[in-house]
C-alpha cells in the first residue's frame, strides 16, 4: 500500500480509497507522496515558532530551534522557525490529524502573542508607569524647604 494522505483531515489513507475513511472527503484530487511530503495547510508561517522559539521547539520536538537559546543565533532561528517551524513540528512530533496539528499551533501562537504582549505590557510598566509614579511620589518632598512630608 503506498502512502497517500487525506486531503481534508491528513491522516494516512490507502491510495485506492474514493473517500476518507476517516472523515469522508472525496479524494479525486488525492496526490501521491513519499513519507516526506508535507500534507496542504501544514506550511505557512508560525507564530507560535516564531515568538517562542526554544520554548515551541521542545513542545513540538524540533530540537533545531534549541539553537535559539544562544543569543548571537536567536533572532536567526525565530525567523527560520517562523517560516519552516509548522514543517518540521509536523514531521518530528506525533499528529492524530492535520486539523489536530492546526488546533495545537493555534494555541502555541495564541500563547506566543499573549507572552510577548504580556511583556511589552510588563516593560511599559517598568519604564514608564513605575518612574513616574515614582517622580510624582517625592517631588513634593523634594521642593519643602525643610524637608517635612507633604
Ligand atoms: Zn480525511
């Protein structure tokens, strides 16, 4: 039996079938490929890969992008990543479906953006909201002549 996969749910299916056992897609348009071939829909850019890089590559067992643990190669990899990240987590971790590795990759990005956000949030904090209060919070103290606590 060769190796063919389902174009609507990716999962393996004999090359001969009309439909999908699986989930009952016709296959008229059913391609062949070697066990390689990466299944339509799993290309695309990942934020999930991109944003978290090393963080993704071990929840998807991609030990490539371990590389972006070391600094000089970090911002390199996030890129790389970005764009082949959804092909290599489809090859190297374990997928019931393609509609199961979508479901997983939305909530890496969805989590990789509320990180991200959630720390540009943090330094805005850090930056602006903590000197100011700050500032606001001795200048009176600063300007009374003998030093009494407004
Ligand atoms: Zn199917």
């Amino acid at each position: 039996m060769a190796l063919v996969f389902c174009r609507s749910c990716g999962r393996e299916i004999d090359e001969s079938a009309v439909t999908c056992p699986h989930c009952g897609a016709a296959q008229a348009l059913v391609f062949q490929i070697n066990p390689d071939a990466i299944p339509e829909g799993v290309r695309g850019w990942s934020w999930g890969a991109f944003l978290l890089t090393w963080i993704w590559a071990i929840g998807n067992s991609t030990w490539i992008g371990l590389l972006a643990l070391f600094p000089p190669l970090w911002f390199i990899m996030a890129i790389i990543l970005g764009i082949k990240g959804r092909e290599w987590a489809w090859k190297n971790a374990r997928w019931d479906s393609l509609e199961h590795f979508n479901r997983v990759q939305r909530l890496w990005s969805i989590w990789g953006l509320v990180l991200v956000l959630g720390f540009i949030l943090f330094m805005i904090l850090v930056v602006v909201v903590v000197p100011a209060t700050l500032f606001w919070h001795w200048m009176p103290q600063m300007h009374s002549p003998d030093g009494v606590t407004v």
